[in-house]
C-alpha cells in the first residue's frame, strides 16, 4: 500500500501491460515505427522478470537492459542529460515493477507451499484413519510421501523384517537394499535418532532416516532418498509435520 492506495500483484502486471500496449500504438499512429520496436523491446524486458523474479540480479538486469536499450536504439535525443534522465526514469519504473513481483510472487510460493503441507496432512491422515491394520497403513505411508516428496521411500521395521516396504521412483535401484544403507536404518531404529544425508550423523549415506515412535512403543524408521539431490528446506519442513502424524497413527 503507497499514498493509500492498494496493489497487487496482478493488477500491477496489467498496467505494465496495458502500458506496453498502448505506447507502441501510439508510436505507430506517429508513423515512428522505429520507436515501436523499442518500447516492445524494453516492455520484453520487464516481462521477463515475472519469469525471473526469485533474484534481484535479475531484476536488475532486466531493467537496466531495457531501459539502455531504448535509450540507444530508440530515443533520438542529442542532449545526453535528457537521455540519462529517461534512462534513470525508466530504470526506477523497471526496478519497482521488478520488486511488486518479487514481493508478490514470494507471497504466493509461501501461500502454495502452506497449502501443500496441508493438503499433504490431511490426506494422510484421512487415508490412515481409512486403515484397518499395519500392512493396509505401511502401504498408505510409501505411497503418500513417495508422491508429495517426489523420491524412492522405505519403511523400516528391523533387518530382514518382513514388513519392511517401500516405494520407488522413475524404477531406479532400491538403494535401501544397500547393506550399508541397511546398517544405518538399523542405527537409527535402536538409538531413535535422525541420521544420513542432510543430518549430522552418518552424512555420506544415500537417503535421510528419520525415527517413528509408534504407540506400541516400538521404533520404526521413514528412509527418503536423497540419491539426486537433498532435501529442501520445505521438504524438511514438510517432513517434520508429517512425522507426528505417523507416530499417532502406527
């Protein structure tokens, strides 16, 4: 909100637009068709930030690009003063378009991100509720987090436990049959604990394992594969509202 008035996000863009839209008319009607293709070029330039908005270097050269390049191209101008003024003008018009979207698209990840956790929560719930035992809930769980996280997902309930399952993406090798992988889901299954990628114990492992204390008091252990990258902070985040879930629920 400046000077009382509110803004948006989207009727931001659709002044920008609209804004785009009628400057290149007008040229035209003027028959200076060479200014056409200039305002476009610098207008282009803005819209790319709506692409690119997650960093300000982006923001800053989308704009400054814009602006210089129709400066040179487009404007002809011989008092440099009144060039560097329009270029200055039209950097800050870019610069505050760059930081409405930036502000406002941030605002929008976060709010879709909150949404995802949710949906992500009472899904699983619901679906465990609909359980009748362990195996019918095992299944539920490799299936859900295999979906939401987008990664091979184990279920461990002791070394060569029967009731041990999992969950694999896009057919790739079960990295949990490792025998070293199988060591530390053990680890963590004794000691309830944390560990493998993204944790401080037992870092070089393929896969984070966290512990699941059931209410028959016995401890199981999520596995989610971490072969191709870490966990993000969000999926971090997401896993820790999760958890609790599975406990109330084994």
């Amino acid at each position: 909100k400046i000077f009382n008035i509110k803004f948006d996000w989207l009727s931001t863009l659709k002044l920008v637009l609209a804004v785009g839209i009628l400057m290149p008319i007008y040229y035209f009607l003027s028959n200076d068709y060479y200014n056409v293709l200039c305002v476009l070029f610098y207008f282009v330039s803005l819209l790319i930030v709506s692409y690119k908005s997650n960093n300000w270097i982006y923001i800053f050269i989308a704009a400054f690009s814009g602006s210089l390049g129709y400066i040179l191209l487009g404007q002809n101008i011989e008092l440099v003063w009144v060039k560097v003024m329009i270029f200055f003008v039209m950097l800050i018009m870019g610069l505050f378009y760059g930081w409405f979207v930036y502000k406002y698209s941030r605002q929008i990840n976060k709010s879709n991100k909150n949404n995802k956790a949710l949906l992500a929560m009472n899904i699983l719930t619901n679906n465990l509720l609909s359980c009748k035992n362990i195996d019918e809930k095992s299944k539920v769980i490799v299936d859900i987090f295999n979906s939401y996280f987008n990664r091979s997902v184990y279920l461990f309930f002791g070394l060569e436990n029967k009731k041990n399952i999992f969950k694999l993406t896009n057919d790739k090798d079960n990295i949990f049959q490792d025998e070293k992988e199988q060591v530390i889901m053990e680890w963590v299954r004794k000691n309830n604990k944390n560990a493998g990628n993204g944790t401080q114990t037992l870092m070089s492992s393929l896969a984070r394992y966290e512990p699941i204390k059931s209410k028959k008091n016995e401890t199981l252990v999520l596995g989610i594969s971490c072969e191709n990258k870490r966990l993000s902070y969000h999926e971090l985040v997401l896993l820790k509202m999760l958890i609790p879930i599975l406990e109330l629920s084994l």
